[in-house]
C-alpha cells in the first residue's frame, strides 16, 4: 500500500481486490486499515470469487471512484495476471500486484515473494519427504526473497511518473 502511494500520491481511495476464499485475509486486512491510516487513504473492499466475477468487480471500483487498486495474493491473480492488468488498464487505475508477472502483464507495480523461486525451494522439503523425513518434523519457513517490479510503460500510459525514490528500490523496471 505504501509503495502504490508513494507511485500515485493523489490516489486516496485505493480499492482493494479480494477472493472471501483467501484464508489470511482477515490477518492482511487488519494490516492494511493501519497502513491505510497512516498512509490517510480510503480501502474499498472489492469481493470477487473468482475471474468470472472481476468484470462486476472492477464495475464496483469504478463506481466507488477508486483511484488506485491493491490486489490480495491468491492463484487466480497468478494465473490470470494477464486479464487482471487489462482490466485495472482499462479502468486507468495505478494498481499494485502481490507476483512479478502482473508487472510483466502490464501492471503497473509489483511486490512479493518471487513464486518460482519459492517452488524451486519447495523441491528440498519433497527431497528430504521422500528419503524417509517425516513432514511434520520439517521446519516452516517464511519466504525470504520478495522482489519489486515497476512498469514504465503501463506509468507512462497512465500519466503517472514514479519518483526515483521508487525506481531505486525496485529490483527490475520494465522500460
């Protein structure tokens, strides 16, 4: 949220696309209400279960006169980041993405845990599963790499200029 702000500072009413699916949303939401308070931005919840529901979804954003748009990490916004960022593109909203490839898609900002670096790892916990390690007894571990992604173009075309304060932190810019 504080990143999206800091790309579009006028954006005061940031909608927030969620799947009521998302088991941690609850922990995330209350997250976002203090950045939210800090940050002096409005969030606009936008449920949708699902892609076939974002049409509705983004109807909402518009009519709630959303001037920004954070999407939760779930698969959908993985697999589908290609419509995703077409949407939050046609409804000329500055919209930070939880996976690289929503920048890649043409969102404006992304950041995350890089997702195949995190498959790539979870092939040494089925290693040690099938050499006899109970899964029980492996550790849990948080993801450590998160990565964030800037597309100047996707700026660009909705007139926003990211501060350099940004571009310096991003790990890539899409030019």
């Amino acid at each position: 949220l504080e990143l999206l702000k800091q790309a579009a500072p006028r954006a005061a009413r940031i909608a927030v696309l969620w799947d009521p699916g998302y088991s941690d949303f609850a922990v995330d939401w209350k997250a976002l209400r203090e950045a939210a308070q800090i940050l002096g931005v409005t969030l606009l919840p936008i449920e949708a279960r699902g892609p076939e529901q974002w049409e509705a979804a983004f109807a909402a954003i518009a009519g709630q006169r959303a001037e920004g748009l954070l999407t939760m990490q779930d698969a959908n916004t993985y697999i589908h980041a290609q419509r995703l960022a077409d949407l939050a593109a046609r409804s000329r909203l500055p919209a930070i993405f939880p996976y690289h490839v929503n920048s890649n898609a043409g969102g404006l900002m992304s950041y995350g845990v890089n997702a195949p670096d995190m498959v790539r790892h979870s092939a040494t916990f089925i290693d040690r599963i099938l050499k006899g390690a109970k899964p029980g007894d492996l550790p849990v571990e948080q993801p450590t790499r998160f990565e964030m992604i800037v597309n100047l173009k996707t700026a660009k075309a909705l007139g926003i200029t990211i501060p350099q304060t940004v571009l310096l932190r991003a790990d890539e810019v899409i030019r």
